[in-house]
C-alpha cells in the first residue's frame, strides 16, 4: 500500500532521525537519491546542461548538493539564485568545489532555454500559495523549453497537505520525493504538476496511521470476495438496487451491470424500470413492489436515475443493512435519517453533487478535494467516496483518506458512475465495509475503465463487461 503523511509529521520525523546522525547526513542522502534520479532521467550525464533554479532553505540545499554530484560526473552545472543572501551555504560550497556555477543576472532564461534539466528547488513542504512572481517566470520557461523538469520533493507552488495549486506552480516530468509520499503527490489538481513520483528511502520512522493510502493491486486482491465451497447465492450476499425511473431506466441497466459483477450472489431490482432491466440481465430477481416487501438483501443501491422517487430513499435508509446513495438519491436523502442510520452509509457524489450538499461552488470542491471529502463525511457520518480523476474515501471518524488513481479519462462518460454504484453496492452485500467497499469498487472501476477504453472511447456498459477482466488482473 502506498502512503503519504502530512508535513508536520515528515518534519518531526526528520527531526528525530537528525537526532541521531552526524551533522548534514539525512540532507546527503536526500541529494543522492535526487543526483541518481536526474542521472537516470538523462540517461548520459556527460556534458549535459543542467540549471538549478534554488530557492533559500533546505530544498534549495537538496538541489545544490545533487548539482554538485552531477558536475561532478561531467555535468555543466549553472544555479540561478532567487535568494542570493539566503542560499543554502554549504550546497553552494559544494557546487562550486565540483565545478559549478552561479547564473549571473540576467542570463537565467537563456540558461533554462538550452538545458537538457532543469531542478525545481525553489521552496519546500511547507511552502504556501503560488510561486512569487521572479520564480512563476522561470518555472513557465521551464516548461516552455526543451528541458526535462525535475521537482525536489514537492512541485513548487502547491500545497503539500491538501493538494490544492492556489496559484503558479512548477509543472513537473519528475518529482523526487524523500521519505514517503506527501498528500500532494496523490491528490489532484496537485497531483496533475507531479509527473512520475519516484520515492528516496531516507531512513524516516513514520506513525503508523499515515494521511492518506492508495491500495495496489496485492490489497486489492485481499479484499476481494471469494466463493467457498460450501458458498449459495444467498451466503454470496444479495444486493438491492432501488433505481431507475421511466425517464432514465438506462441508470437501473447500468447499475444492476455492475451489481452482477461484484461478487455478490443475487442481484434483487425494485423500481419502474424492470422490463428494461430483464430484457438485459434475465438472471435479475425483479420486484416492483417498494424495498420493504422487495425480500431480504444484505445492502441497498439507491438513487441512480430515481428522478424524484424520495418514497424510495425514504424506506432503504430505515433498513438495517448498508446502504449507497448515489445521484438522484443523495439529493432526496434526509441527512438527518442518514446521520440516524445504525448500518453503514456509503456515499458516492461527483464533485457537483458534493458542492450541492455542501452549500458550496464546484470549483471550491474541485481545487480543495481532501478538505471536501472530509467535511462531507463528518456532516453525514457517512463513508463518502468523492469521484473524480483521483477518487477519494473518507469514514466519518476520521483515520486515513483512501485515495484512487486507476481510473482514466474516458471515463468520464454517462451511466458510468452508475455502474460504480452496482460494485460498491455488490461488494457491500459479499460483506466489505464501506471504506474496503467503495475503494475496491473505484480500484476495479478505473481499471475496467482502462481496459475498455485502450485509448479509445468507451461506453458505461464497456466498462462493466471489462469489470471481470480488471478483476482477475489484480488476482493474477
């Protein structure tokens, strides 16, 4: 599982692990694994134009020590000081004694045009804001040129905690990161500046719990819902779909799709939609007869094109299975009656319907996705999955955000979240939690995404037939 902790929590770690070694050390090992990177990005080393755009403070330091190592190596080395007076000295030392040299004013733009990389050290962590106007310039003419762009830690400009770009920002090829992830680096917009993220073990001990984890296909694979011998449809778990209406039958087809894909034994519909849903999946058990008299299931879809069906909202969230809500149905839910609710809640907004919830503006959920997804599940003690690029999974009582980036573009298409709902749904009913349940669901949702795509377009009902395939990949 990859993780990634706040800056307050690197930096106490860096502080006790500092503690323990001679003077300098952790920053020596930060710049080697920084020089190895840019090494291997190059690919040749000698004779290659580098230019270091240095900052003051120890980021700039990561990027003068790993300068001096390359011209060491053969590199034509050139550091553009944005701080003159407040350079890491002992960087700037080493840079010099290996050859290096400092741009002279007014010669950075032509430097930064004829380089083969350019090393972003222009602020650290704990930056805030966008880049000053000095550094915006050079980072644009960074990605202007021809240079690979390398980012120390962090692409300047965002917000390590959160993820948010409140301003200019380096745009990265590379970014080299000391210790572990930060928050940034798997969240979006931030994570969009990051390029590849190439992790350098410096030797912190980190707290247990981290800010944030992203499951690989060996979680995955651990939490998927097997059949045992002794397994009937019923022990499988059967999930309920409430959904659909005579405008949109299509979201009951689509979510049932992704229901039969999840691992759950028997897919129960309630709605108007059922000719729709049979003519497509005869193997459906089909009830138009309300949720409480639908028979016994051991969770709940509700919401996929309900239209204004809050009847239908109404009697799943009394029940005490688990229960998603989603599209139409986070709309007609009383938080009230889901805040009551004894059974887990799963809910699975875009970033409109969460804005809608919240009170706020797309955009302000968009440029701040961590801080929404959390606020959104403390309001309505709810496990909330936030879809988007990087789909986030928050619980109520807080602990580490899950964070999922399998998914693709192309799925951003119509009847595709509903078909996510089917799976988290299915999942729920084989008797996931809702945190296991929505992350797993979004882990095989991008990938099935990914498979049907194959840079192409694709349809919702593509993505759920290649839902077995993104399966069976993470078993193998």
């Amino acid at each position: 599982m990859r993780t990634a902790y706040s800056v307050e929590t690197v930096r106490a770690a860096e502080r006790e692990l500092m503690a323990r070694l001679p003077d300098g050390a952790l920053m020596q090992r930060a710049a080697a694994g920084l020089a190895a990177a840019c090494a291997d990005l190059l690919g040749r080393v000698y004779g290659r134009r580098v230019v270091l755009i240095v900052g003051s403070g120890d980021n700039g330091g990561d990027a003068l020590y790993a300068g001096a190592r390359l011209a060491r190596r053969g590199a034509g080395v050139a550091a553009v000081l944005l701080s003159p007076d407040r350079t890491h000295p002992g960087g700037l030392a080493a840079l010099r004694r290996a050859g290096g040299t400092v741009a002279r004013p007014g010669t950075a733009e032509e430097l930064i045009d004829r380089a083969d990389l350019v090393v972003d050290g222009i602020v650290g962590i704990g930056g805030k804001g966008g880049l000053r106007p000095d550094a915006a310039l050079l980072a644009g003419r960074a990605a202007a040129s021809r240079a690979a762009v390398v980012a120390v830690d962090l692409p300047s400009g965002v917000e390590a905690d959160t993820g948010e770009v409140r301003g200019p920002a380096v745009r990265a090829d590379l970014t080299v990161t000391f210790g572990t992830h930060k928050p940034a680096l798997l969240i979006d917009p931030a994570r969009e500046y990051a390029g590849t993220v190439r992790l350098v073990e410096i030797g912190l001990v980190l707290p247990a719990e981290p800010e944030l984890e992203a499951l690989q296909h060996a979680d995955v694979a651990e939490s998927l819902p097997l059949p045992a011998a002794e397994s009937d449809k019923y022990r499988r778990g059967v999930v309920g779909i409430a959904a659909g209406s005579a405008r949109y039958p299509g979201a009951a087809v689509l979510a049932v799709s992704g229901a039969l894909r999840g691992g759950a034994g028997a897919v129960r519909y309630v709605g108007p939609a059922g000719q729709a849903v049979i003519a497509r999946f005869p193997e459906t058990l089909v009830s138009d007869r309300g949720p409480h008299k639908a028979g016994r299931v051991q969770a709940w879809v509700v919401g996929p094109g309900a239209g204004d069906d809050a009847a239908a909202v109404a009697e799943v969230l009394e029940t005490d299975v688990p229960v998603l809500l989603d599209a139409d149905g986070l709309r007609l839910a009383d938080r009230d009656a889901v805040r009551a609710r004894t059974a887990p809640t799963l809910m699975t907004p875009h970033a409109g319907e969460a804005a809608a919830l919240l009170g706020v503006a797309r955009e302000e959920v968009e440029a701040a996705r961590l801080p929404a997804v959390r606020e959104l599940a403390a309001r309505y003690g709810a496990t909330v999955l936030l879809k988007g690029s990087t789909t986030l999974v928050a619980d109520p009582d807080g602990g580490p955000v899950r964070v999922n980036a399998t998914g693709t573009p192309w799925l951003a298409t119509a009847g595709s979240g509903d078909v996510l709902s089917g799976l988290a749904g299915s999942l729920l009913a084989s008797g996931l939690s809702a945190r296991d349940a929505g992350s797993v669901a979004a882990y095989l949702h991008g990938l099935a995404g990914r498979f049907a795509a194959n840079g192409a377009p694709a349809g919702a009902h593509d993505v759920a037939e290649m839902i077995p395939e993104a399966w069976r990949d993470v078993r193998d």
